[in-house]
C-alpha cells in the first residue's frame, strides 16, 4: 500500500519524517546534464536503466536531455513506464512464462517495446504472444561477453539465434544485447579496461558476423555507471544502459580512474535522512535506519559530511553509530544524511523521493515501480 509522503512542499529538510528517501536535485541535475553532454560529445546513445530509478518521472527527465528510452528487467517496470508516458523502453532481460510474455506483448499497441533472449524456445514463445496480440516485437539476442550469467556464447550460436528471430514471423531482430555487470565493479581502470575489451571484442565480431548473413544490428547495447567511458569509445556500442549515474551509491563512489583517483564526474545524489533515535551512551549513537530502509549487499552506507561518525551496524530498525573521540557526537533527534552502499535496492524499499534543494522540499515523486520484480 502507497503510504503517505513523508514531507510537505517548502518544508525545511530538517523537518522531513524519517526514514526518507532524499534526492539532491542540484547535484541529481548536475549528473543527468553531465552524462547527456559525455553520449554527445561520444556519439553514443542512452537508454538509461530505470531499475535504479523506478520512476516514469525521472525517466521522463532523462529522456528531455536526450536518452532515446529507458531499459527495465522486468515486465511491471515496463508497464509502469509505459503507463507513465515512456515511450521506448527495452527489457534487457529473458522473460519467461506464457503470461508475462502476453503482459509484454500489450504494451506494443502503446510504446516501442524490446526484449532479449537467449534460447530458441524463449524465442518461439515471444513469438507465440507476439502473434496472439497481433504485434511486432524487437528482440535482441543476449550474448555472454564474461559475466557468466545469461546470454548465449558469442560468434555462430548468438548469428544462429539471430536467424531464427529473423524468421520467425511478428518478430524483428533488434540487434545484441552485451552486458558485463562484473566489469562494473573492478575497480581499478586497468582491471575494467582489460575486461571491458575483451568483452569489446567479442561483440565487434559477432556484429561482423551477423553483417556478414546481412543481419544489422540496430540495437548493441551494454554497459553502466562503472564502464560507460569504455564502451561509448568502442565504435561497437550504439546503446548504453547505465543507471547508477543519476544517484551515485557509495559503492560506485569507490571505482579508481586512471590516475588511480576515485572517479569524480558525478556527484552524490541519493540519501536516505535518518534521526538519532538514541544517544545514550558515549562515542555510540543509534538511527533509524537500519536493513529495512538501505541495502548493505554492498557495504554499509556513510554518513554524509560528518567527519568522525562512522556507521558500523544494521539491524532491522537501527543503524548503529560510531563517534570518534575528537568529532563533534550527535544529538537526540537531528538527522543525519546516509550515502546508500546499493543505490537500486535502496530505492526499492522507498514510496516516495524527496527532492530537496538548498535546504527545503521542492519537490515529491512517487517510486512508482516499487516492488515490480514480476
């Protein structure tokens, strides 16, 4: 059930119930327009992933700065983006099931709908709900470039497949599918460019291969927050599908450039505002935020601007504290920002952002896509 927002339009941030989800709009701006000046300056394309976001509004966002669509993972992503005026969306994804395929195959009567597989029967079923509806589908072959999760080997099984969707009839090959989600985290630009460039190379050749049986591929689309710089060079990738960008995790935050600096091109965005809950012992303070308002899967998130205050525990309702002997402790009820560790997961267990600027409430948007992982 939607609960109720936690802020009023024009309050100050330091009134805002807690545990909220706060977005900075000056730095989330800043970090759209940065990103949408790199594709124009690459030549490249953005079809941002609105699993970090979950938001028709944010993509809408995107899209007026020159993404050609958004990517989603799962069918309900897409049918709230579509719902919500998103007009290009790929699920970069294997679907499976015959009523999850049909659910797909609707939204083609109100946007440009994809969808990527990676075995002849996914394709005969997308081919079944596609006739069924009366439609054309986009279907792009996913191939495994070293992540080692879904997609078929490179090369003449991924042209093989192409074929067959190719054939099929209401169904048009969309091009390749080519993520590395791995890559995303080396975090040394050595260790990601080597990768990257294999997986680079992989695409390049089954893109020639499939030019070569007369099969282009409108669509060749991978990368994200962590290897975007890569990709967009390669002359191979027409899409990227980073997400993260618009945010900023802390995680993220940790990827070195090639001065072996952190990363620095976008800023911290996504907070969630907590209050002390508890100060009752020395160099300890407790929040309330604990594993049901932020992910830990990777790391615990940091305190924003608070030299001294580190946070060291979860448990289901409380952060734990800690404060060092020469930094200023802090009181009963004040809040403190959180950078999240996992920006997407985050965001999942969230109703409402708060848009804050300089201080005060501009703005609400629903997370209309919570909890749509059918």
């Amino acid at each position: 059930m939607l609960q109720p927002p936690p802020a009023r339009i024009g309050m100050a941030e330091q009134d805002v119930d807690t545990p909220a989800l706060l977005v900075d709009l000056d730095a989330f701006e800043a970090n759209l327009d940065t990103m949408a000046a790199l594709m124009v300056a690459r030549g490249t394309k953005l079809r941002a992933h609105a699993k970090t976001h979950k938001s028709p509004v944010i993509a809408r966002l995107q899209m007026a700065r020159g993404a050609v669509g958004q990517c989603v993972q799962k069918v309900a992503e897409a049918e709230i983006l579509a719902w919500g005026g998103v007009g290009d969306i790929l699920v970069s994804n294997e679907v499976a099931g015959a009523d999850k395929l049909a659910r797909l195959a609707a939204l083609a009567r109100i946007c440009r709908i994809a969808v990527c597989a990676d075995d002849a029967a996914q394709v005969a079923a997308i081919g079944v709900a596609a006739a069924a509806a009366g439609v054309e589908l986009r279907v792009l072959v996913e191939i495994d470039v070293g992540a080692g999760r879904c997609g078929v080997p490179p090369g003449p099984a991924a042209v093989a497949l192409a074929q067959m969707i190719d054939a099929t009839p209401y169904l048009r090959f969309g091009g390749l599918q080519a993520y590395h989600g791995g890559a995303q985290h080396l975090r040394t630009h050595a260790e990601r460019a080597a990768t990257i460039g294999a997986a680079i190379d992989m695409t390049r050749r089954t893109v020639e291969q499939l030019r070569q049986i007369g099969l282009a591929c409108e669509i060749v689309g991978g990368a994200g927050t962590g290897s975007f710089d890569l990709e967009s060079a390669s002359g191979v990738f027409t899409e990227i599908q980073a997400g993260s960008y618009c945010f900023m995790d802390a995680d993220y935050a940790r990827n070195l450039d090639e001065s072996g600096a952190p990363v620095s091109r976008f800023h911290h965005a996504l907070f969630v505002l907590g209050t002390v809950m508890s100060a009752a012992q020395p160099g300890v303070a407790v929040l309330d935020v604990g594993h049901k308002a932020v992910a830990v899967d990777s790391g615990l998130p940091l305190v924003w601007q608070r030299p001294g205050i580190a946070y060291t525990g979860a448990s289901d309702e409380h952060g734990a504290l800690r404060v060092a002997d020469d930094a200023a402790a802090p009181k009963l009820g004040e809040k403190l920002r959180l950078i999240p560790g996992h920006c997407d997961p985050t965001v999942d267990r969230f109703d409402w952002y708060v848009g804050v600027r300089r201080g005060r409430v501009e703005c609400l948007w629903p997370v209309a896509a919570r909890g749509a992982f059918f």
